[in-house]
C-alpha cells in the first residue's frame, strides 16, 4: 500500500482527535515502519488495518465510517494534487469510468508496486451507474467514501447502494443520481 | 517556569516521537528517492549503449554493402574490358576472350602480329608515334582513343589504357580497352546538330539584321560579346570598337540605369522580356531602342549571357512626345475653361441670389400696377438667369469629370412620390395630370445614387410639363427581370402629351443650348441644358435615355437602371382602405408624448383618443424628464427638436431612471439623414417616426413596440360623405383623418393662423440673414403642409433644410419658394375650411 494512503489516513486523524491520538495509536499497533510514513514508501497493508482497529478502540468509534470518511477525505487530497484528472470530465460518472483506464493506469506507470483495485462499470444512463470494486484488500467502504465525495464535486445528489460478495472480494456499487 | 506539569511533559513526549518518525520517514523518502535516481541512471547508460550498438551495426552493414559493390562491379568490369599484352617493340603477346570478339580473329591470328596492322590506315602514324615515345620516355600509363580495323572491315573505336609492367628482367606493356565507338559516334552527331543550329542562328540573324534589328551579345558581366552590323550602324561604332567594351558604360543613357538594372534581375532568372531604353550614339546624338532581350546558354545549360534585339523608335517617340504635348495643352484648355464657368456661375450667383432676394421683398412692399407687373418681370428673369447657370455649372462638372457617384441605401418609392407631388402642384395650375404608375414590387431599399436619380427624374419629368399644356404626365416604372440575385434592373418611362419633337430634331434633343422648337425657349424657358445634363448623368450611372415621339401628340422618354438590392424592406404604409389594426393589448398601455408643435400636438390626440390610448403630455424635454420620473409609462414619444432640454438630452436622462432601461422610446423627427439616425441610436432612442406621419405609420410603430397579442381590426369606417378638393392630397387627408371632418376644420384652422404669422418671421429673419432661424422654423412647420393636404410643400421644405445644411446660396431661394407656394394655396385652404364647417353645420 502506497505510503499516500498512510500518511493522508494520519493527517486525517490528527485533524481530528489531534496529534496525542495519532501518537497512541502508533504506540498501541505493531508496526514493522514503526509509524513513519512518506507518500513515495511502500508499506504493509495490515499496517492501515491494524491503525484503523487501535484507532476504533480508542475512540470507540465504526471501522466502516471511519474508512468511508477516509474517502471523502482522500477524494480532497487528490482533488489538490491532481486537478487535471477531474477537470477532464463533466459528469461524474465519466469521471468515475475514468478510474479504472485512466487514472490509475497513470498511478501504475509511476508506482509500478501500487497494489490497486479494478472497477467495471456499467452505465444504463446518465442518472444510473454501476460499479464493480474487485480487491483483496477489502476496501469497498474507502471506495464508498470516495464516490460519494466524487458526486458531491460534480455538484449532484442521488444515493450509494451496495451488494457485497465476500468470497469474490468484490462489492457493486449501484449508484443514482436524483434527476 | 521548568516544565515540570506532567500534562506537558507527556506533550513533549509525543512531539519528539513524532520528529523522530519525520526524521525517519524522510530518510526513507530520500533512499526511495536516490534508488529511483540510481535506476533511471542506469536506464539511461543501458539506452545509451544500446544505440551505440545500432549505430555500430548500421556501420558494419553499410561497408558490407560498399565491398560487396565493389566486388561485383569489377567483375562486370573485366568481363566487358579488352585486355591484351604487347612487347616492347609492339607485337601481340596475349589477348583475352573480348579482345578476340571485338577484332573477329582467332587467337592465333593476332598473336605474334603488329598492333599497327589492326588500325586505321590514317590513324597509325599518330597512334604510333604517341606509343614510341610512351615507350622512349620510360612513362608508366598512359590512355589514347583510336579507331581498329576489325575482320569484317568495320571501324570501332577504343579507348585504351597502356601501363608498363616490369616482370624481373622482362618488361611488357600491359592494355586494357574498351569499346568506344558509340561514344564518339554520338559526340559527332553533336557537333553535326551544333553546325546545324550555328547555320539556322546565322540565318535568323541576318534575317534580323535585315529587319533593321540590331543584334548584340553580352555576358554576363555586360562585357560586350559579339555586335552585328546593322547594331554597329545603329550605334555608330564598328564592331571592333563595341566588342570587350562594357555595353551599359559606353551607350546606355544613364538615367535609363534603372530600367536595365531591373533587366539584368530578369535575365539572370532566365526571363525574358522587352523594353525600352535611350541609348547614346558615338556621336553623341541620343536614339530610342526598343530592346527585346533573353537569355542564351552554354552548352552546360547555364546562362553564358544576354542576346539583345535593337529596334530604333526615336521617331516614334518624338512623335508620342508631340502628341502628349498637343493632349495636354487641349486638357489644360478645357480645364480652364471649365474652372473659368464654375468661377463665373458662383460669382454670377451671389448679387443674382440677392436680386432675387430683395425682388420678392420688393414684391410684399405696396405696389402700383405698373410697379407690380415690372417686378413680376424681373422675378421671372432673375429665376431664368439662376437655373441658367445651375445648369451650366452642372454641365461643366460632368464635363470635368468631378461628380461623384454616391451608393447608399435609399427609398425609390419616395423620391418617385416626391417627384409626382412636387409637379402634381405645378401641373395642376395647367389642368395637367401627373400620375405614377408602378409594375411590380418596390417595397425594398434599393443601394445607388438618389441625388442622381432625383435630378435625372426631375428633369426629364420637368421637361415633360414644360412642352405639355393639356393632358397628362405618366412616370412609369417597371421592375425587369434581372440576371443577377443581387441587382434590381428599373425602366422608368416618362410619358407626355405635350407638342412632341418632330422627326428632324429628334437628333439634336441632347445637344447643348438646343431646344426643340428653336423658337420654343421663348415659349417655354428653361436654358435648353437639361436634356444634355440628363444624358450625361445616365451615362455616368452606365444608361442612356431613349426617346419615342410623334409631333402634337407627345413624346415619351425612357431609360433602364440597376440598383444593389439591399433586402431591407420598406416599413409597410400600404393603404388597405381604411380600417386601423391595432393590437388589442396595445390600448391597456399609457405613453407620454413630448411634442412642443401645437398642431402635432393635437394631431397626436386625435390619433391617440381614436384608439383609446391613455397619454400625458409634456410640453418640452425639461417637463418630459419629470413626467417619466413621476409616473410609470410603456412608451414614449419623444419630439426631437424641442427648446430647452432637446429630444436627445431627455432621452439620455429617462434612460437613466432604472425602470426606463427597456421602455421604448421613439423619436418624432423630420431629420431622416443617415447621420440622424446614429446620432439617435446613440442617444438611446429605439426607433424613429419620421414627421410628417400618417396615422397608420404610428399604429404600425405602436403595434410593433406594445402589440403581443392577437390582431384585432377595427370596424370598418365608410368613406366620409366630405369630399376634400381635388387640389390637395385626399389620399393623404383620407388617411390622416378618416372621416373626422371635425378634427380636420380644426387643424385646418389651426394652421391658418399659424403658418402666415411663422412666415411672417421668416421674412424679417431674412432681412437679418439669419439663417439658422430660418431653418428652424421651416424644420417647424414643414409636417403642417403634409396635414392640411400639401405634401408638396414639405417636400420643398425638405429640399430648403438640405440646402442649408450644405450652406447652398440657393436656400434662401427655396424659402421663397415655400412662402410663395403658401401664398398661392391659401385661398384653397380656406375655402376648404369653409365647406368643412358647413358640412359640420349640416350633420349637427
Ligand atoms: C485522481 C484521482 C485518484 C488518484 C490519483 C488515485 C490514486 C490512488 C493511489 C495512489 C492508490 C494507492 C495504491 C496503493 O496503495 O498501492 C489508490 C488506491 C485506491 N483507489 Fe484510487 N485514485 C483516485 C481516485 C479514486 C476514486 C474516485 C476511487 C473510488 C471509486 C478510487 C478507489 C481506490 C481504492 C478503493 C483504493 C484502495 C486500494 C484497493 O482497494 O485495492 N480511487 N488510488
């Protein structure tokens, strides 16, 4: 796992329970990296499983919202990082089919060792998607969060639905855009 | 104070925790970082070799091919080669297979023989010599072309190379040779066609040179080659004089660099061409040439230099030079002449004008009989003398050339309505009808010259009531089917049944001063230009008038012109009878009308009470600001020229009221120059209600700016039971007042006690010449005529604006005009007056 998704995961906690939480949860989880993080590292997925377990303990908190606010918080780094990716779409389900051919290709090419996941969509019309995750690393409800924040940035509203089929690591998202 | 508070310690504790997984996991960034860099490092050199490697490749490749080539071409070489080997005294030693063919012996009939038995005859004493010293001067290799003699008698060249080979003691001369007799066969050939193209260039050239065409060659340097002898005559040097000479230093006449300069450019592109230049002669005596000049070429193909054809033009030249002279002089002439008229006209008209000026002052002062008919005289002379000279000055601008044609957008329709009104007033006088008959559709602008058709219109329709005593006057138009989209072709015809031109004078019509009946300027005055001047003009706008006409019966004058189509339709005034279609949503709007006229005024009630539109007035633009800031309204209608606040200033400060930004405003003007309407967009103003207008251009207007919903016509009015004289207009009247008689008696009376007391001050302002008053005034009264059934006159005040604007002398003419036509229309109108009020009487 690209050390991206750890180092925005810790500043997300950090923005919100300050940094006495973040400095706990490292100190409670085994982490081979020990907690230090840079974007460019390449790190252990059980790391972020392992943060996220420690942090829900603490601060009693759901694994599920925590990882679908991690999306809504992740869709905004990359909206900072790379604007080129968003602005080439007008809706959002363009952008979100870009995903799979285009964005994360373009992660591929400059972290040959990024673990990613794959999307088939799906579109009946320009107010139904759906929505394939495949991973092993089980991340539907980070992906949830990021679609979500994806229709919130092309300004329009529907709902998120999921079916998820553990044995194929994979989960469908059916999503609605209110007309 | 030592941080001893547990709380902070443990933040202190958290803080260096953190530094230290920053410190580290920036250690670990730059390890990423520098094995990323270590990689692309290596990546790069690996590229780097490998391109090395192709290159080394390509290399290898490329000198395999150049061997291999070079192996093959050798070998084709020794297959087709001679090669033979002779002693030293020259006897045969060894041939090769090519040898033996190309001689047609047997080996051993050549072996052990002389090489000079096999060789021409006449070609052995040369070849001979050339080898024994070859052989005396101890030379290594030598190459000589000669021709053998082979078994079967033919003749073949070779080219042959001799190299002295020294084996041990042993010395030989080893031959190689090939076959070259195609070669110089083909190079004879050449110089056989070179002969024969240096005989056909003699021949022209001295067929040139029998033309009294001079020829002479240069370089490219200008270093003269060669010069024959009819150029040597021409120049007066002989040939041995000319030839290694620069030609542009010894005979071009310098000014003429220029011209030759420009040449050389050309020549050495290879073009060709002709000009003229002066050259000087040996003598000293300077001739025209016409030179034609081209390129010639070396038999490399490149340009060895310049073939120059002389003519001699000098006479020809002198005689061109004789003729401009004699051009220029005449045009001088007649410039001066034509300068001469347009002085003297100008000079003629200024005391000519104030004749005519103070004549008609003289007139309204109290006369005898006998004072009165002296000074109808001079009136009538003065006005001859004026339109004399007016002609003549137009005739002189033709002839000088210097009118210009203008092209504008502009309403055929009107000038041709213009033109039968003016002359319907006129005519009338002599019981003469003037009618205007229209086939087909002229409901567009059309682009051209309307001064130029107004004043070829004019005077042909002027010429017309001028011979016509009874009868009438038909202006025909007809629109011809045109051959392109964008052009509309007019016949106009002009008809009278005046005295006609007989057969004889038919001819002359359009010859200056001449007038038919020579006899007839007496009777008809005029200055006999107008026919010239009219033809004239058509010829400027690519026309011509034709004439048809048959003596006492009448004559008709026609002539064909095409205008620009422009597509932009006339605003539709149709008369459809009488019934007003207004739309029905339109008489729930109020507007504020801004006039300072009376009579508008009160024209714009009637016509405004009529459809029940709600209106305020305001008198001035100063009270029209106001009103429009107090209340609330959907239109207005804005006079332009008022006093005080003008139209164009209120317009600017409604607008500035927030609610006013979409209201339409239209402007009431009679100032419908091109330069107005800019002026009107500018100030805000939507659209423009030209004055005088007749009730259905402001309901058309009314329609367009309020009108959504359906069309609602109104009931049909009958035709009113009063009749208005025939004298004036009753279409127009029909359709100003539609059958309010009561509301006509009242402008009718209205304008009777205005008019005489505004012209009443026009006359003193022109005692002060004051012109500017003047024209306001006209500006004025000019929609009254339109109103009481006068279209004419206002027309006349149109044409007295215009001519103030270009401070034309003859506007105070055109007042007089106005205040004269007045006069004679007075009486009518107040009869008119009469019978209406005892029509009024009698309803009631
Ligand atoms: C510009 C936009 C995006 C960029 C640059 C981006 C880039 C990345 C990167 C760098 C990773 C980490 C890969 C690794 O750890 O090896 C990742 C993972 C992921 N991305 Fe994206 N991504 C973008 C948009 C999205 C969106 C809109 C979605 C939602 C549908 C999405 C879904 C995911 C998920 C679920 C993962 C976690 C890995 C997994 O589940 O297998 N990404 N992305």
């Amino acid at each position: 796992m690209k050390g991206i998704v750890f180092t925005e995961f810790l500043s997300m906690i950090e923005n919100q329970y300050g940094d006495g939480v973040v400095d706990t949860i490292i100190n409670q989880s085994e982490l081979p990296s020990g907690g230090a993080y840079t974007s460019v590292g390449t790190y252990d997925i059980s790391e972020l499983h392992q943060l996220i377990k420690t942090l829900c303990r603490e601060t009693s908190c759901d694994s599920k919202n925590l990882l679908n606010d991690f999306g809504h918080h992740l869709f905004g780094t990359f909206l900072n990082l790379y604007p080129e990716f968003f602005n080439r779409c007008k809706h959002p389900f363009d952008f979100l089919e870009s995903i799979e051919n285009h964005i994360h290709r373009e992660v591929l090419k400059l972290y040959p060792d990024a673990e990613l996941p794959s999307f088939q969509t799906n579109r009946t019309n320009d107010f139904k998607l759906e929505m394939k995750y495949t991973s092993a690393r089980h991340l539907a409800e980070l992906a949830r969060g990021l679609i979500e924040a994806s229709l919130e940035h092309y300004k329009k509203s529907g709902t998120v639905n999921s079916i998820s089929d553990p044995n194929h690591d994979s989960t469908i998202f059916v999503i609605e855009l209110n007309r | 104070m030592i941080p001893n508070n547990s709380s902070e310690q443990r933040e202190i504790e958290i803080l260096k925790r953190k530094v230290e997984r920053e410190r580290k996991a920036r250690q670990q960034a730059e390890d990423f970082l520098e094995k990323r860099s270590l990689e692309l490092f290596e990546a790069n050199n690996q590229l780097k070799q490998f391109n090395e490697k192709l290159e080394e490749e390509i290399r290898t490749r490329n000198t395999q091919l150049v061997e291999s080539e070079l192996r093959y071409r050798t070998l084709v070489e020794t297959a087709q080669d001679i090669i033979f080997n002779i002693s030293t005294d020259g006897y045969f030693e060894f041939v090769n297979q090519v040898a033996k063919e190309l001689f047609g012996y047997d080996e051993s009939e050549i072996i052990g023989q002389h090489f000079t038995e096999f060789i021409d005859p006449d070609h052995v004493e040369r070849v001979l010599g050339f080898y024994i010293h070859f052989r005396d001067k101890n030379e290594q290799a030598s190459y000589l072309e000669f021709p053998i003699i082979t078994r079967q008698g033919e003749h073949r060249w070779i080219g042959q190379k001799v190299r002295r080979v020294e084996m041990g003691n042993r010395v030989y001369f080893s031959a190689y040779a090939r076959d070259i007799t195609q070669q110089i066969e083909s190079e004879k050939a050449l110089i056989n066609v070179k002969e024969e193209l240096r005989k056909s260039e003699m021949k022209y050239r001295s067929m040139i040179e029998n033309m009294e065409l001079g020829i002479m060659e240069v370089d490219n340097h200008g270093i003269i080659l060669n010069a024959y002898d009819r150029f040597c005559e021409m120049s007066g040097y002989s040939r041995q004089e000319l030839v290694g000479q620069n030609a542009e230093e010894l005979l071009l006449v310098p000014e003429f660099k220029a011209v030759m300069d420009l040449q050389h450019q050309q020549r050495s592109k290879g073009i060709a061409d002709t000009y003229e230049i002066k050259l000087k002669r040996k003598d000293g005596e300077e001739i025209w040439v016409l030179i034609s000049g081209a390129p010639f070429y070396n038999e490399s193909g490149e340009v060895a230099g310049t073939a120059g054809i002389h003519y001699d033009i000098t006479e020809r030249k002198n005689l061109e030079r004789d003729l401009q002279e004699a051009r220029l002089k005449a045009e001088k002439a007649q410039m001066a002449e034509h300068e001469f008229l347009a002085n003297m006209s100008h000079e003629i008209r200024t005391p000519l004008n104030s004749i005519i000026g103070m004549t008609h002052i003289l007139k309204e002062s109290p006369l005898n009989d006998e004072q009165h008919d002296l000074v109808k005289i001079i009136t009538h002379s003065s006005r001859l003398l004026h339109s004399l000279i007016n002609d003549i000055l137009d005739v002189s601008k033709l002839e000088a050339g210097s009118v210009i044609i203008r092209n504008e957008d502009f309403n055929l329709l009107e000038i041709l309505e213009n033109i039968q009104n003016t002359f319907s007033v006129k005519a009338r006088e002599k019981n003469i009808e003037v009618s205007l008959d229209i086939n087909g559709q002229l409901d567009e602008l059309v682009n051209g010259d309307p001064l130029l058709i107004n004043q070829i219109l004019m005077n042909l329709v002027g010429n017309a009531e001028k011979f016509t005593d009874q009868g009438k006057i038909c202006i025909e138009t007809e629109i011809l089917p045109s051959e392109s989209d964008d052009q509309i072709q007019v016949r106009f015809a002009i008809h009278d049944s005046g005295i006609g031109i007989s057969q004889e004078q038919l001819p002359h019509i359009f010859d200056k001063f001449h007038q038919a009946a020579m006899s007839s300027t007496k009777r008809h005055g005029g200055t006999g230009l107008g026919l010239t001047i009219t033809q004239k003009l058509l010829q400027l706008l690519g026309s011509e008038v034709s004439v048809t006409s048959e003596e006492e019966k009448g004559s008709t004058f026609s002539f064909t012109i095409s205008f620009g189509k422009t597509g932009k339709l006339i605003r539709t005034k149709e008369k459809t009878g009488n019934e007003w279609e207004l739309h029905a949503s339109v008489r729930s709007k109020r507007a504020l009308v801004a006039e300072d006229n009376k009579l508008n005024q009160k024209y714009l009630d009637m016509l405004l009470a009529k459809v029940g539109i709600n209106y305020d007035l305001a008198e001035n633009g100063a009270e029209a600001i106001q009103m429009a800031a107090q209340n609330s309204y959907d239109i207005i209608l804005m006079d332009i020229q008022m006093p005080g606040v003008d139209g164009f200033e209120a317009t600017a400060r409604i607008r500035e009221i927030t609610r006013y930004n979409d209201v339409p405003i239209i402007a009431l003007s009679a100032m419908t120059m091109s330069s107005h309407i800019s002026q009107l967009e500018e100030a805000g103003l939507d659209d423009l209600l030209p004055k005088p207008f007749t009730p259905r251009d402001l309901y058309t207007i009314l329609n367009y700016y309020l009108g959504y919903g359906s069309v609602e016509p109104e009931p049909e009015f009958t035709e009113s039971e009063f009749h208005f004289s025939k004298e004036l207009d009753r279409q127009l009247l029909i359709d100003s007042y539609d059958n309010d008689i009561e509301y006509a008696a009242d402008i009718f009376s209205t304008f009777l006690s205005n008019t005489p007391d505004e012209l009443k001050r026009v006359q003193e302002f022109i005692k002060q010449n004051k012109t500017a008053e003047i024209r306001t005034i006209i500006h004025r009264i000019k929609p009254t005529f339109q109103m009481v059934g006068l279209p004419a006159i206002s027309v006349m005040c149109s044409d007295a604006e215009k001519l103030a604007d270009e401070k034309n002398e003859d506007f105070m003419l055109k007042v007089n005009e106005i205040t004269d036509a007045f006069e004679s229309t007075r009486s009518l109108i107040i009869s008119e007056l009469e019978r209406m009020q005892n029509y009024i009487k009698q309803l009631a």
